[in-house]
C-alpha cells in the first residue's frame, strides 16, 4: 500500500505531499520524504555507483527504513517524485509503471495556465487523479 | 556489542594444558601465546590436579549416546566458556631428566603419573605429549629409556620432545618445535571433535531438531580453533537455518521462553556469521545477511505481553550491526561498498551507513520502550510476582531462564511458567533508562550522518534526539538542537516540519521563561503558510496541528502575552513567562530573520534625487503574514540622518504612545488607521524633505504594539525587495508594497541629495587665440552673486581636445624635453595682489596639466580673479576645465560644498613661421660638382662654394591674426660647436620694433662665408623675439617689462666645396640707350688643372655687341680668364643682355646665366638721380611689400 507520494522542488522544496495513511505518521511521512532526498542528492552527485541507472529518471529503491520502502524519480526538469510503500515485496515495474502516470499527471497539472512554475501544486483535479493512481497501485500490475 | 560475553565476541584460541616442572609454565605460557598461532595454556604444577581439572565429567551428554525426544536446551550457556578455558585439546606432561635417568623410584613415579595421565584423558581423546626437561647437569638419556617412555605414555616418537632450558641458544628454537607439536596435536584433536559431532548431523538419527543445531554449532566452533573459517561459517549458517526451522515447530518451553531461547540463539549466530563475513571482507555479503535475518525475525513478535522483548531484541541486533559495520569500516577505510546489484534484490547504499542501523535501532527501542509502558501499566495491579522475580536466574542453557530454589543447602532449578518471566522480565526492563539509550544511540547516527553531509537524515535523527531530550527535561540540549534543524527546514521550506519543531522550541522556551524566544516563536509559528490542512492532525507535538486555526491560536496567545492581558494568570503553563511593567520586548527583522514573515516593511522615495530644502514623499509599507489583523499602536521611521526621524501615531487609539519630553520636537504624524491585516499591505505616505545634502536613507521601521512589543524592522527598498522565503510557495497571490507600477521596480529606501546651486560666477575671459611660445594668460573671475565663499578651492584642469594626452615622451622635437605641449606654467593673483603673498598661506599646487589654488573668503557680491598661466609648445587645441569648489557658511563643522564648473576650449597656434635660403653675390656663379649630381639624385642638401661670400636671407612671416612686434632676429652659435663660419649681419637689435601684420613677411640678409676645409657647415640656430603688439597700449608700455617671446629654429646643416669655376659677370647697373657699355665675362680658374672651356654669346636684338660669338679657351690653373664684350643699347627698358652660354669639357657643364641676372635697364637718356641717400641704417632689411 502506498502511504505517502511527494513532489519535491528544485530547492529541494515541497511541491506537493500528500499521505494516504489512516495512522497517526503523516508527519513521520513527511520526515521520510525529506530524508530520501538526501538519498537522491547523493544518487544524482555519485552516478558511478548506481551505475546503470545513468540517464534514467527511475531511481529505484531509495532506501527502507523501518516498516517503509522509498522509492525515487526525478524528472529532466530535477523534480523529485518520492513514493513511500509499506508493501515489502514491491515489483520494480509496478513502481515504474506508478512513476509514469504520475509523472503525467504532473505535467498535467502544471500545464495549466494558472499555475505559477516553482509555487505548490493545490490543483484538485491534480490530488484526485493522485488518489485514484495511488488505489489503483497493488492491483493493476498488467497496466 | 559489548552485552555479548567475550569468548563470543573474540575468535577462539587454542587451549592446552601443561602438568609438572611448574618452574617452567611461564616461560613456555608466554611464548605459547606469542606463538602463530597463539596458544591458551592451562598451567596445572603436578599430575594429581588433573584430576580435579576433570573431575566434573559427570554428565557426558547423554543425549549424545541415548537421543531422546524431549532436549532441555539448544546449547549450554558455558560450553564455549568451557572449550576456551578449560578444556585443553592437549596435555603436555613435563618431566625432569633425572625422573627418567635417576633411580627406579623415580621412574616408577613416572610411570604411575603417566598411567594416572592416561586414564584421566582416555575418554576424552584429548591428545597427549610428552616434554623431558634436561637438567643441568643431568646425564645423558639411554635409547632404550627413551624407548621405555614412549611405550608407556603410548605416543609417537614425535611427540616426546626433549627441552633444554639451559641451553639457551637453542632454546627458543626448542620452544617454537614445542609449539608447533603442540598445534599439530591441537588441529588433530578439534578436527577430530569435529568430525565425530558431523558424524552424528550426517547419520540423520537425531529425530531432535535442537540438537542438529547444536552440533552445527559445535563444529563450527571446533572449525574456528582451527581457524577454517569457512567451514566455521557454513554451519554457522547451517545452524542458523536449521533453527529458523523449528520456530513454529517445537513446543519444548512455554511459548514466550521458547521465542525468546530460539532469538538469543539466533542473535548468537547471527553475530558470529556478520563477524566472520565482515571480517573476511564481505561486506555486501554481510549487510544482505543482516536484512535477511532482520527479515526472517521481524514477523516473530510473540505474545501480546511480550511485544517489548522482540523490540528490545530487534533494537539489539540493529545496534550489534551498526558497531560491527563501523568497526570493520574503520578496518577497511576506503573500499567504497561496489556491487550493489549483485543480488537479485537491489540494495541501497544507504544500508552501508552505520548510522542507518542505529537510527533504526533507536527506534525500535523506542517501540520497546512503549511496549513496555503498556505491559507495566496492564500488570500493575499483580504484584505476587515479586518473590519470584527475584529468584529468577538465567539457567543454564542459553536463553533460557529458571527460578531458583534455596532450600537449606539443597539447590534446584525450577522451570519458570510464561507469566512469571515476563514479570521477571518487565523488572529488568523497568531498571532501565531507554531514553537514554534511544538519545545516545540518536545522537551517534546524528553525528555519523552530520559528519558525511548527510543533512536531512541527521536533521530527522537530531528532531527524535531532541524530542527524547524534551521528554527527559533536558531542554537546554533540546533547544539545541531543535534550533539547529529548524534552519534547514526554513531554508528548504518544509513547512509542517518546520511547524513541528517550533511547537517545540515555543515549548522548550516557555519551560525556560525566555520570554522573547517564545514571543519570536510564537510569531513565527503564527506566521508560518498552513492555511490548507496538511493532515497532520493526531501525534503531533506540543505545537499541535498544522492548520489555520491552530495559528490563529498561537498568534492571539501571543499578544495576549505580550499586551499584558491577565488571561495568563489562569493559565498554568505560562505561570514563568510575565512580562513586568517597564519591561520591554524588542524584536529585530532583518533580511535572514525567519520574522520577517511576521512583519516586513519596504521603504520607497518616490524621487531618486531631492533639492536640498524641498520636500519629496516617501511612502512606507508593511506586510504582515500573521493569521490576524494587528493594530499597530505606534510607527518609528530611522534614517541615516537623524533628524529626519519621524513618528506615526495610530489615530484610533489616542495618546497611547507616549513621546517623552526629550524627543518632544521630533515630527509626529497622526494615520487615520494602523491596523495590520494579513497578507496585505499597509501603505503609509508622507512628506520628507531635509537640508543636508547627501544620501538620505530609511534604516528601519519600528513598530510598537502594545506597551511592551516592538518590532524593528529593517527597511527594504521596493526595487530589490527579497521574496519571503516561505510564502512564496504557496500558491497565493503576490502582492506589491507600492501601487505605483514605477516605484514597484525602481524604488529605493534611499535618495540622494542634491547639493546647492551655486550661487558664483564662474568667467573665463579669453578673446584670442594662444600662441604657441607666448606665456598666455587666461583671466578667471570669480563673481560672488548670493553666497559667501568660505574655504573656496579653484582646480584648473588642462585636458587634450582630441584626447591624446598633452604628453608626448616620443617626440624628439628640441621642447620635447619639457615633455608637455601645453603646460600651466602659474598662476598669478589678482591685481595688486603679490604672486608670494599668495603663495605663503595659501594652498598652490602647480603640477604640468592640473592646478589647484585656494581662493579667498569672497563675500556677497564681491569678485576675485586670477590669471593662469599656460605656455603651448606646440600648436594644439586644448580643453581647460576651471572648478570652483565652495561652501556657502562659514561654519567648518558644515561640510557641505557647493560647485561651479567652466570649461573652455583654446587653440594654440603657431605665430611665427621661419624660412631661409641661400644665394650667391649677384653674377657671380660657381660650378658646384655636388649640385649637378645631385639633380639627378633629388637630394636637397644645399652646397655653398669655400671661400666666397654667401647670402643667407631669412625671412619670418606672422601667420596669426594678429599683429606682432619683432625685437631681434639673430642666429645664435651653439657654445661648444667650433665655429667654421663667419656669419656677418647688421645689429641684432631691431632699434623700433617693426609691426608685423597678420600675413606680412619679414626678411633679413646675413652674409656666410667660410674658409675652412672642410666639407660641413653648421650655422647654428636662428633666434627670432616677438611679441604680440599691443595695439593702443604700445605707446605707454614701457619696452622692458615686456616679455619676449623667443622663437628659434635650428639651421640645417650645409656642405662646403670648392668650386673648379667661378663664372662673374659684370655690367654696369644700368646703360643709355645709344650710350656703349662694356661687359666683362669672368672665368676664374680655381684648379690646379688646365680648364677646357668652349663658349657662345647669341645676338640679342636689343644691342649691338662686338667680340667672338664662339670660341674655346683654356683657362691656365689658378688664373683668371676674362672676355669682354662691347655692347650699344637699342631699346630702352628692362633688355635682356646676349645670351651667354660656355662648357667646361673637363667636368662636361654647361651654363647659363639665369635671366635676372642677364638683365639690365636702359634708360632711353642719361638720368639724373637725387644724391638723397637714405640716412638710416635699414639698407639691409628691406620690408617687402
């Protein structure tokens, strides 16, 4: 189960958080998505030790911690997408195939032409298509 | 890691025992454990200790031999203990020689200990050796007695070893056989176990799966005495298997006992496979080990009541690993992790940091640590435990605990039911303080993240470090350390975070009473963008949850405190935070203050530049993003010149701001409103004006709320006005502190002011233009029109029109040595005023192109003036800039200087232009051989003839528009030169210095000769004095004080030769018509040589001539040859005489009388002159035209 989705901004600002937790740890959430940017700092200043993951905008699994899996993307533009699991069996192309349509789902929403570049994303269309790809995220492996 | 007993955490070593010759255990101790690799060695000083050593063999594993279902325990607590220090794989009985050489007494003894050895160490298969010392003066050992002992100690030859402790050379060779028999008995014997334990695992009888683990276990500590660490660490691993297997399989203990047994064990191997892994450098290997174990155990939570234990324990084994990876990191330093996707499963770098395991670490003890409480809090009633906790000891099987029975002397270990461990257990943990624990393990993974620039991980375990402080009271620690993340957090935006940590460091500063703390941040908080619910909305801290009525909530606690409100008395919590009666509370905002979120003020001029004296606005702005609207009581603006300093008073509240006396004529201005809103701006526009020219800026805005808050606000100029840090982001919209769309994008917090105008006259008075050579004088005038002038300075500036410089070190003209073309020579003082007089007070600095003099006190309406002197070398146009720098009050602290420029361009022309050419004395012509080849060659080099007279006319023509006055023309001889001419003229001195018009040439006639061999001739430089006329004044000017102007021009150098022929004619100056004349034709031989000459004389129609028309002559060396001619004028008038022309055939030229000088005038009767004969002397300068 997905409990938390982030974008998170060029300086490292958050764009957008959302939990999709009924326990008590959203601010827990929130301290999980800003420590996994150190993660990402870290992948994107040392490429030669991911190795492969050169040039690709899935950064696989940032790191577990405790009772969540944390996954990383980061866009051409440098917008991190940060995703925390609790499922710790995650296929990586389920998370892949999560990445993607959130990815466009952002772009969606930042092509409106209301919103400022750079400012939260507060769009509502924007957080119900989220929840909607966050349900849909341990079934719909095939797709 | 330091929990584990030792012989677990170290590599075992082997152990072996020595019996007799007690005198020599610690030589062969020490070198034993020197020894590679090192040996344990049990001392025992005689034979009959052997048997207490191993008396204790009462149960020799009966499980081994008679496998029964039900096994007490996986493996005893002490059988490594045992292994490590009491039970040696060998004995080495020492025996002196004399036992074996002495007399059969001895020998008997002997042999009765070695049968007494033997017995003892049979059913253990402990190997056996024998060492003889050699005495000192012992005999030397028989064969056959040597033979004897090895058949009665039934050991190989090998293995009866003969030591000389005398000898000691040799000894330590001696010693390291001795060690080197020893290991080798040493691996035979833990090889033996080992295999004979395997034998038992292969044969599959044992129908106990705790006992598989058990020899698992013992091979593998049998394979690390031998140091195979391989296979130490396969049936580490095997056993470790082959007990996750049973977890849910045996039902031998009480069902939390059993976990608990079943951990311990498997902590036990786990430890041991991470340090044989890490320690043969497998780390990758080690840290997927790890997840794996922490994986397989995770799950196995156990009973309810006993939740706390598996924390405890998963806490535990994240701390052991965290060490071991630091340690063996520390060991390795350097080798990076590589391979990361090696595995199947892709593991993150993270999993390398140490720290990572003891932040997790931490956080299971605190999971322990709540479990805790609720077992506590849910057995609390029960306390009929107590008896039997305290007879709780750990049995003797490890993980397994018993109760204790004393009863007189019999003691008896009584299983222990779940409840009563669990009371037993809840006491030990109840001894211990985990926050303490939770807050070092914190801070070590804090540290060890902060050290590798880690900064988010380290900021998250400093906010669990800080809030464990919080919990413990240490909130000096807390405050620390909250403040020192909330900087990231505000730098990065993360408002809920940010919003957490503040509820905190409101709540630490409040325990503190640090009044102004809570006050900053408490606005902060208020202040903060959580308008939106963030879902942070249960577990939250002390600030509660992030959303706009909590802020709303903040802010009004926080003016209720600081205006005095007595709603605090009721509250209990701020019982330490009062504010007294003449306290007050000062907050400052500058750029980086995280309260400029609270308030921020933004100051604009509306005019980049004020007149002194005249009033321009000045429009204050002040943005609050406070949740609530907030009256301002009062408003200071500061600026750099204090007097402009003014204040705002809120209209709405009347005389709430007191103004002491001693500002009482300061400014005070009254708004309608001064009421704060949020998120929007309050503009303010007032008037300014001021007299002191200058920059005038706004430094700060000081806003009272209240009678004890004021905020101080740094002021901040529209056109670079920094966006606030958090807001930003939200998604609202911005808002501009001025309406005015110029001002929004050039504003300024600050102005200049202008200086005064001033209020001199500045002439410069110039009508013509400057000559060059002349001192010319350019009149300023000062003309005082208003002001005084105190401490006035005049700054002359003389700058190239075209730019170049007025400097020209290149040029190698004779003034180039001066260096400047245009030079200020000086400058004199007004009329009447002494040039040094000026000089002796005063300030003069004089310098090529730059002067600077100081000008008197010039009261209003007076003048001043003074000349400059500027001199031109060369004719160029100049610009000269005169700066007239002043102050208009004679007050020195007043520095204020007022400014007068002028600028005029003058040109420099030449006034004088100088020509020269030279002539020979009239009809008298030379051959000069260099001028006909020079013809050829176009070489302008003149050539005067040696010995003759030469003309030299000069002539100098004013090409100014004006008129000037010559005084002399002369041509000066340079002093060192030798003089190789004679030059001849009339006086230097021009008696009444004629008037040279604009255009007019002046001419003068000097006479050259030269007699000297030699082939150059330097005249010497021609020296001309003018200077301009001056008009009507000319007559009253008395000729000795005025200056001359001295121009001079060097004369080109000539050559001097002499000439073979001299060719003259002579005529008289004039006929009649009718009236024979004679005309003589002189060529004068000057060679030593005969000269061929052949010439004709042509009909000319105007005379009638007698003599030959061609003929050739010779000319004898150094004479004279003349032809006469006899001539009757025809024609009056100007007549040209018969063309003469001759050739001299030895240097083949040909000549010809030029035609002015075969000219005469015939006048058609005789004339009759006057005999007025000029009287004066200016027969030789002829004024032309």
């Amino acid at each position: 189960m997905i409990v938390c989705v982030a974008v998170v901004g060029h300086q490292n600002n958050p764009l957008y958080i959302q939990s999709f937790t009924e326990a008590d740890d959203a601010l827990k959430l929130h301290h999980i998505v800003h420590c996994s940017l150190d993660v990402v700092d870290e992948r994107v200043n040392n490429p030669k030790r991911s190795g492969p993951m050169l040039n690709e905008t899935f950064l696989g699994l940032l790191y577990p911690i405790e009772n969540f899996k944390v996954y990383g993307y980061l866009t051409n533009t440098k917008v991190k997408f940060i995703l925390v699991t609790t499922d710790l069996d995650v296929k990586d192309a389920d998370v892949r195939n999560f990445f993607r349509r959130f990815h466009a789902a952002y772009v969606d929403a930042v092509s409106n032409p209301f919103h400022v570049p750079g400012k939260k994303i507060t769009s509502r269309t924007f957080a119900e298509r989220v929840s909607t790809i966050v349900k849909s995220f341990g079934f719909s492996s095939a797709g | 890691m330091e929990e584990y007993p030792e012989e677990l955490r170290t590599p075992p070593v082997t152990l072996a025992s020595l019996v007799g010759c007690p005198e020599l255990h610690t030589l062969i101790s020490t070198h034993f454990l020197t020894a590679q690799p090192p040996i344990n060695t049990l001392a025992l000083p005689d034979v009959s200790k052997i048997i207490h050593l191993f008396n204790n063999k009462t149960d020799p594993d009966p499980t081994a031999t008679s496998p029964s279902p039900i096994v007490p325990g996986i493996f005893k607590r002490d059988w490594l203990l045992k292994h490590r220090t009491k039970f040696p794989s060998l004995l080495g009985a020492l025996f002196p020689s004399h036992h074996l050489t002495g007399d059969p007494a001895q020998w008997l003894q002997l042999c009765s200990d070695l049968d007494s050895i033997k017995a003892v160490i049979r059913g253990r298969n402990i190997k056996f050796a024998v060492v003889v010392v050699v005495d000192n003066n012992a005999a030397e050992i028989s064969e056959d007695r040597m033979i004897a002992l090895r058949k009665r100690a039934e050991v190989d030859a090998k293995y009866v070893i003969v030591l000389d402790p005398n000898d000691t050379a040799n000894l330590k060779v001696s010693l390291q056989r001795l060690a080197s028999t020893f290991t080798e008995l040493a691996l035979a014997y833990y090889r033996e176990e080992g295999r004979r334990i395997k034998q038992r695992i292969e044969k599959k009888n044992v129908n106990s799966v705790e006992l598989i683990v058990r020899y698992c276990f013992k091979v593998a500590v049998y394979a690390e005495f031998r140091s195979d660490w391989t296979e130490a660490l396969k049936f580490y691993e095997e056993a470790y298997h082959t007990l996750r297997e049973i977890v849910g399989v045996t039902t031998r203990l009480p069902a939390v006992q059993r976990l608990v047994e079943i951990k311990t064990i498997s902590e036990h191997l786990h430890f041991k496979i991470s340090t044989l892994l890490l320690h043969s450098g497998k780390v990758a290997e080690a840290v997927s080990w790890f997840r794996q174990h922490k994986n397989a155990y995770k799950r196995l939570v156990g009973a309810p009541e006993g939740v706390f234990l598996h924390w405890e324990w998963m806490s535990r084994q994240f701390l052991v690993f965290g060490e071991l990876l630091e340690t063996s990191s520390k060991i390795t330093q350097g080798s990076s992790p590589i391979g990361l996707s090696t595995s199947s499963k892709p593991m993150s770098e993270w999993e390398y940091y140490p720290a990572y395991y003891y932040q997790l670490a931490a956080h299971y003890l605190s999971e322990k640590r709540s479990a805790l409480e609720l077992t506590i809090s849910m057995s609390e009633t029960s306390n009929e435990n107590d008896s039997v906790v305290e007879s709780v000891v750990p049995s003797v099987y490890m993980g397994q605990f018993a109760r204790l029975l004393e009863e007189g002397d019999n003691v008896d270990m009584l299983p222990l039911s779940d409840e009563e461990y669990i009371c037993y257990a809840v006491s030990e943990g109840k001894r211990f303080r985990d926050s303490l624990e939770i807050i070092a393990l914190l801070k070590k993974a804090y540290e060890s993240y902060s050290s590798v620039k880690i900064l988010r991980m380290s900021s998250f375990c400093g906010f669990q470090m800080a809030r464990e402080y919080f919990a413990e009271g240490d909130i000096s620690n807390a405050k620390q350390v909250f403040d020192t993340i909330a900087s990231l957090y505000r730098k990065e935006g993360w408002v809920t975070l940010l919003w957490d940590v503040l509820g905190y460091l409101r709540e630490c500063s409040r325990k503190n009473g640090a009044i102004k703390d809570f006050v900053e941040y408490s606005l902060e908080m208020a202040a903060l963008p959580v308008s939106s619910d963030t879902g942070v909305q249960r577990d939250t801290g002390p600030a509660g949850p992030a959303n706009l009525l909590q802020r709303e909530i903040v802010h009004n606690e926080v003016f209720e405190l600081v205006s005095g409100a007595s709603g605090l008395a009721t509250n209990e919590h701020q019982s330490n935070l009062k504010i007294s009666r003449d306290e007050s509370l000062q907050l400052e905002v500058d750029l980086v203050s995280p309260l400029r979120l609270v308030m921020l003020a933004s100051v604009a001029f509306h005019e980049q530049t004020i007149k002194p004296g005249t009033s321009t606005l000045i429009t204050v702005s002040l943005l609050s993003h406070l949740p609530l609207t907030v009256e301002i009581d009062g408003l200071e603006i500061q600026f750099n010149q204090s007097n402009c300093n003014f204040f705002i008073t809120n209209g709405q509240k009347s005389r709430s701001v007191e103004v002491s006396d001693g500002i009482q004529h300061r400014r005070t201005e009254t708004a309608t409103s001064l009421s704060l809103e949020s998120n929007k701006w309050l503009r303010l526009t007032y008037d300014i004006q001021t007299d002191q020219s200058g920059k005038l800026e706004c430094l700060s805005v000081i806003a009272k709320i209240g009678s004890h808050l004021s905020i101080c606000c740094r002021a901040e100029s529209p056109a670079s006005l920094d966006s606030l840090p958090l807001w930003t982001l939200e998604d609202c919209v911005q808002t501009v502190p001025i309406k005015d769309p110029i001002l929004v994008l050039s504003g300024l917090k600050s102005t200049q002011v202008e200086e005064q105008d001033p209020q001199v006259d500045l002439h410069l008075g110039v009508s013509s233009p400057a000559l060059v050579g002349e001192v010319f004088l350019v009149p300023v005038t000062l003309v005082s029109k208003g002001h005084d002038v105190y401490s006035g300075e005049l700054k002359i500036n003389l700058v190239d029109v075209k730019g170049g410089g007025l400097f020209s070190p290149r040029d190698n003209e004779p003034y180039a040595l001066d260096s400047h073309h245009v030079q200020l020579i000086g400058i004199s003082g007004p009329e009447g005023e002494d040039d040094s007089h000026l000089d002796s007070d005063k300030i003069k600095k004089i310098q090529q192109s730059f002067g600077l003099i100081s000008v008197p006190i010039i009261k209003n309406g007076d003048s001043w003036s003074c000349k400059l002197e500027i001199k031109w070398h060369r004719p160029k146009p100049i610009m000269l800039y005169v700066s007239l720098g002043y102050s208009p009050y004679s007050n020195e602290l007043n520095i204020q200087t007022v400014h007068v420029h002028k600028n005029l361009q003058i040109e420099g022309h030449n006034a004088i232009v100088l020509n020269h050419h030279y002539l020979m004395p009239f009809r008298r012509d030379p051959l000069l051989l260099s001028k006909n080849k020079q013809a050829s060659e176009s070489n302008h080099s003149e050539s005067l003839p040696l010995n003759q007279k030469n003309v030299l006319i000069v002539s100098a023509k004013n090409c100014t528009e004006l008129p000037l006055r010559l005084k002399s023309m002369c041509i000066e001889v340079e002093d060192d030169a030798e003089r190789t001419c004679s030059i001849q003229h009339g006086s230097e001195e021009l008696a009444n210095p004629p008037l040279l018009v604009p255009g007019e040439v002046f001419k003068k006639v000097f006479s050259v000769s030269s007699n000297m061999n030699i082939s150059k001739l330097s005249l010497g430089t021609l020296c001309l004095k003018w200077r301009r006329d001056l008009g009507i004044e000319e007559q009253c000017a008395s000729t000795s004080t005025l200056s001359w102007v001295l121009t001079k021009k060097k004369l080109p150098d000539v050559n001097v030769e002499l000439p073979p022929l001299i060719v003259s004619f002579e005529c008289p100056p004039y006929a009649v018509v009718g009236d024979p004349f004679t005309y003589y034709i002189r060529i004068s031989n000057q060679t030593q040589l005969l000269q061929e000459i052949k010439y004709s004389l042509g009909d000319a129609q105007s005379f009638v001539l007698s003599g030959y028309h061609n003929d050739t002559v010779y000319v004898l060396p150094k004479s004279e040859h003349i032809l006469s001619y006899k001539l009757v004028p025809l024609v009056s008038g100007i007549q040209q005489l018969p063309k003469f022309s001759m050739t001299s055939v030895r240097y083949s030229a040909a000549y010809q009388p030029s035609n002015s000088s075969n000219s005469v005038f015939i006048f058609p009767s005789k004339p009759i002159f006057k005999a007025a004969i000029s009287t004066n002397s200016r027969l030789e300068s002829v004024v032309n035209e």
